[in-house]
C-alpha cells in the first residue's frame, strides 16, 4: 500500500511560528522532502528533528520525481515542505503533487495546515478580505486586462513583489488604480525587521522612497 505524503507547512520567518501537528509529522515521516536543505535544516535542527532530507524545487526534473514516486508506492511516508509557508501555493509543490497522483491516485495526500503570508498581511490589513483575488508574482507584461477586470470587480487583490522593483509597481499601481488608492505593504512578515505600511498608493511610495528596501514583500490593494 502507498504512503502518505504530507504537505506541511513551515515558518514564513519567524522558527516559532510551526504548528506541532507540523512538528510531530515531520519528526514521523521516513523522508523530509525540501527545496533548500540547507533552510529547512535549520528548522529541523531547531526543532531536534533528524530525518534525511531529499531536494526538490522547481528545477528538479523528472528522475527526482520518480525516485519520490518509488519511495511513497514502497510505503514510505514523506513529508513536502518548502523555505517558508505553504508548499504549493506560488511553489512548485504543486506540480509534483499533480505528477504523483497521476501516476499513482492512490497515494494519500494530507494537508498540515500553517503560516502563510498571503493570509498574515491581510490579517494586518484592515481591509475587506471576505473574498479576494491572490495573483502570485504580478505578470511583467500584458497586464492591461488584468487590472480591468480587478477593478471592474471592485474586490481587493495581493501579491508578492521584489524589494528593487516595488518602487516601480507602485507606479503602475497609481496608472491603474489611481494614487489615492488604498494599499497595505507587509515586509519582512514575522522577521527582526519586519515592516509593515498602510495608506494609499501616493503616501505608501514616498515612506519607501525614504527607505533601503530590503527583504520579501506582501502588496494588498483594497
């Protein structure tokens, strides 16, 4: 019979912030699949977990996934984590999953439920969340549609964004939305420097213009 392969959710920064359902499936499972061992060997370290640890991230090809595929139909247990929050959302946990389970549907998939950065920023925001729209990394190009049909919708959205190229999407932010517009601005979530900013577009860009931005960034438009 298969095992089961655990999509476990780790800390987006802050080690504390682990469940200890995450805790304790990661101290059971026979295998601890990572996309940087050396990150997560610092949680499994602080949290005196020791398992072996297998690579897996977006470059992994498909030799990688069989072994992971001969490993759970062996009966194995594994566990899916990534650097930091929810394996396969903006992750490419997704994709191995969506292999694993065409070849065998048989393999059990449990969810372990924890930190997210998406939910933590609009938890800070204030702003109207009782449905929204999560876009990943705003597209480069062709994003003419894409603004219409958000503000058409009148419904708030998110998404990560780079530190050297923040100052710049805030300009297109304001092209599209207006510079009135409310946005909220989460960065560093749950780290030492952790800085978060709230006003619209306008006032939120001349903070940052002041500032050295550095570190991972969350973007909530209301």
């Amino acid at each position: 019979m298969p095992g089961t392969l655990y999509i476990v959710a780790t800390p987006i920064g802050n080690l504390e912030d682990v469940t200890l359902r995450a805790i304790r499936v990661m101290r059971e499972a026979d295998l601890i699949l990572a996309e940087d061992t050396r990150v997560t060997g610092i949680l499994l370290k602080h949290y005196d977990i020791d398992k072996p640890i297998l690579s897996y991230h977006q470059h992994s090809d498909e030799g990688k996934k069989l072994q992971i595929l001969a490993e759970l139909v062996s009966g194995k247990n594994l566990a899916l984590v990534s650097d930091a929050g929810t394996p396969g959302i903006s992750d490419p946990g997704n994709e191995l999953i969506d292999y694993l389970l065409e070849k065998e549907p048989n393999i059990k998939v449990v969810p372990i439920p924890g930190p997210a950065a998406i939910t933590a920023a609009f938890s800070a925001s204030g702003f109207k969340a009782n449905k929204f729209v999560f876009i990943g990394f705003l597209p480069k190009k062709k994003r003419t549609k894409l603004f219409k049909w958000l503000a058409d919708g009148e419904i708030s959205f998110a998404f990560y964004e780079s530190p050297n190229r923040i100052l710049k999407t805030l300009d297109v932010l304001a092209e599209y939305f207006g510079g009135e517009k409310r946005i909220f601005i989460a960065r560093e979530l749950t780290k030492l420097y952790e800085t978060l900013y709230r006003g619209t577009i306008s006032e939120v860009k001349l903070q940052l213009e002041k500032e050295k931005v550095r570190g991972e960034i969350v973007v909530v438009v209301e």
